[in-house]
C-alpha cells in the first residue's frame, strides 16, 4: 500500500515537472489570447507534454514506483503498460482548501479535435474526488465575507477572479472544471463560507442547462437564500470579457451581491 509521502512526494513532482515543461508549449500563448497571461505564475499553470507515457517516464527516473503514480492519479494502466492521464494539455493544479495538492485538471489545446474533452480531471484517488472539490478551493478562508462564485472552467476562474481584484468586489471564484455542480460541492464550500452562491456559466446552450440544473440544487440546499444566476452576453464567457469592452456589463452584474 501506498503511504500519504508517496503520494504527496510524486503529486509535487509531477507539479514541478508540468511547471518546467510549460516553457516550451502553446501554453503561453493560449493564456495571452485570453488576456490572462499574467496569471501562469500566480496560478502555477503548468504543461502535460504530449508522447503516451512523457510524464510517467519522467517520474519513474525520479524513483517513483509504477503503484505510486497509480495511486496518486498520474498515470494509469493502458495496453503495454502505464501511459500518461495528462497529455498535451494545459495544467492546472487542485487543492483543497488547506492548499493540499490533491490533483489536477488538464485543458485541452485550443482547437483541438472536438472529440477531445476540454477538460480532463484526475481521476478518483484517496485524495482526490471531483464530485467533492471546485478548482480554487484554496480562496475560500472560514470567515471570509466574500460570496462564491461558480463558474465552468479553471481559465473562467482566473478570468474572474482578475475582475474580482481589481473591481474589489468581495467574491470568491471556483470552477467545476468539465463536471456537474453536485450537492457535495456546494456543502464543502459552505463548510468555510455562509454566504450565498452565485452561478455564472457560459451563456451558449449547455451552460444555460447547467445554469438551470445548478439553480435546482442550490434551491434544494439552501432554498431561503437570495443566490444570483448573473445572464453574460451571447456566446460568452467570463474569460471572454477579461480586458474587452464588455467588461463592464460583467462588472455591472458583478456589483449586485452585498
């Protein structure tokens, strides 16, 4: 069996292994498009190189055993042994909210073949169930006097968390990351925090259902709360109106929660 260390020590390595590769990938210029380059630092942005086992070759030559990186969610079994889970994918790192590296969510190239999920998380481990945690559960401090704010992606996240800072609106942005918002979800965030929620998914056809399928859990949670579903502009989202002229109409939207 592997021990809590093993875990940890191969989670930080691939971290810092995603983190050095990022140098050379479409990375930053995906970030750049979207006016969040300033973001690969403080956000620990990192890059899963393509190649079926890049990352799992790395970590083995680091000492890391074909049962750890298993365990720990970074690679898994395929038809001649274990291959890569990340590949050719942005990284974003997920933490619970102590900050404890739990495991990862991977972007897909822009472009990329429609085929291929946007978003990949890790997959279930002992630390790691993504019906339980929203990427950027780290933000949320028991006591703060901020209201969450949750949205589809780790880059609508930033994008929020960017118009957050600098409007100085008391919000706390989390992503779902590519999966369902779950009733588990919304009782680990009001574990730290008592304020209502605020939904804002992409305004194209699925992030209406999941805008509709989030308010029905909201309401059956917490149904005497005034949460906010905040309607962005046709064919947006919150990445789309960082640094853009209809920032302001999100800011606008932004500015109702007290």
């Amino acid at each position: 069996m592997e021990t809590t260390p093993d875990l940890t020590n191969a989670l930080h390595a691939a971290q810092a292994f995603y983190r050095a590769s990022v140098r050379r990938s479409w990375v930053f210029q995906a970030l750049f498009d979207r006016n969040l380059a300033d973001q690969l630092r403080p956000a620990e942005i990192g890059f899963a190189p393509p190649g079926w086992s890049t990352t799992t070759r790395a970590l083995r030559e680091e000492g890391f055993s074909d049962a750890t990186l298993l365990a720990a969610g970074i690679s898994r079994e395929g038809k001649h042994g274990l291959i890569d889970v990340m590949r050719d994918r942005m990284i974003f790192p997920i933490r619970d909210s102590a900050a404890q590296l739990l495991g990862f969510v991977g972007r897909a190239r822009p472009g990329a073949d429609p085929s291929v999920p946007k978003y990949l998380n890790s997959p279930t481990t002992n630390r790691y169930r993504k019906h339980e945690v929203l990427y950027g559960a780290e933000s949320l401090s028991l006591g703060d006097a901020v209201w969450p704010v949750i949205v589809e992606g780790p880059l609508d996240r930033l994008a929020m968390l960017k118009v957050a800072q600098a409007a100085q609106l008391p919000l706390a942005p989390l992503a779902t990351c590519g999966t369902s918002l779950t009733p588990d979800h919304l009782r680990g965030v009001r574990k730290l925090n008592p304020h209502p929620f605020v939904i804002a998914f992409d305004a194209d056809q699925s992030g209406k259902s999941a805008t509709l399928r989030a308010w029905d859990i909201l309401k059956a949670e917490f149904p005497r709360e005034p949460h906010r579903a905040i309607e962005l502009p046709d064919g947006t989202d919150p990445a789309d109106l960082v640094g853009n002229r209809r920032r302001s109409e999100l800011l606008r939207a932004l500015s109702a929660p007290k």
